[in-house]
C-alpha cells in the first residue's frame, strides 16, 4: 500500500471518532509548497506535506508547510545548512537532514531513520511504540493503530 493511501486510510478512520483530536490530526495535504519553503524542505518531505499537511499523531507532531519556516529556533547554528526541524516528538525535536533525508529524535535514546521509514513505520506504522517507553502501554495513538490495521 503506498503512502497516500495509508493516509487516507488512517484519516478515514479517525473521521468516524468522536474523539478524534484526542488521538491526533491527520490534515489535507497542502496546495503547494513554493517559494522559499520549495528549496528548504527535502523531496521526501515536501511530497509527505503535498499529501498530509503536518498535524498530530499521538505524541508525534509534524509542522505544516505554514509554520515550519517560523518552528527553526531550535536547530543548532552549526547545522542549519544541513538539517532542519520538521515536528516534534513528546516536545522534543525531530530533526531531518537534507543531505541523507535521515530523521532524528531523541526520546529515551537518538534514533535515526530514513524519513519515509520514519513515516511509514514510526507515524503509521508497528514502530510508533518504540518512539518512547511504554508506549505500546498507555498511548492512544499506538491503540488507535492497532485496533485500525491496514
């Protein structure tokens, strides 16, 4: 199944939720990605923000193609031509470097991941509860995934 329709599948689902905002967002994709945000953000990135705009899945939070240009302020100086944040997980960075598309948080212990690996695996996917400690224990996200399986 490719990327979009894991999307739509995962939005359809939540849609049908009363609680829905209580497990996450899962937005539109966004119109376009131009100007100055067209060069910032990797191919990868920009393709995910063309299907699924940012939003919240659990305790992962990506930045929409609106607010990410203003969410930089915790990028090290020495690394902002390489790599950029791109959401955060339990308010920590997730940080996506453009030169090997790598993904990287660090909740209890760095993890580094391919972007669409990160996607794929870790937002929609059986990874999530590795994300953080017990979250295959009390989070609604990882239940909501598990209990919708594609």
């Amino acid at each position: 199944m490719d990327l979009s329709q894991i999307i739509k599948h995962y939005r359809n689902c939540l849609s049908v939720l009363p609680d829905a905002p209580l497990y996450g967002n899962i937005p539109q994709g966004a119109d376009k990605v131009s100007g100055q945000l067209d060069s910032f953000l990797t191919l990868e990135h920009k393709q995910f923000l063309l299907l699924c705009n940012g939003g919240s899945f659990g305790d992962i939070e990506l930045w929409s193609a609106e607010e990410i240009l203003d969410k930089q302020y915790r990028v090290p100086k020495n690394l902002q031509d390489s790599m950029y944040e791109a959401g955060q997980v339990l308010y920590e960075p997730i940080f996506l470097n453009r030169i090997n598309n790598q993904v990287t948080f660090n909740v209890d212990g760095e993890k580094s991941v391919p972007f669409s690996s990160f996607i794929e695996e870790y937002v929609f996917g059986e990874k999530y509860k590795y994300i953080f400690d017990d979250a295959d224990i009390d989070d609604m996200w990882y239940f909501f995934l598990h209990d919708n399986p594609i």
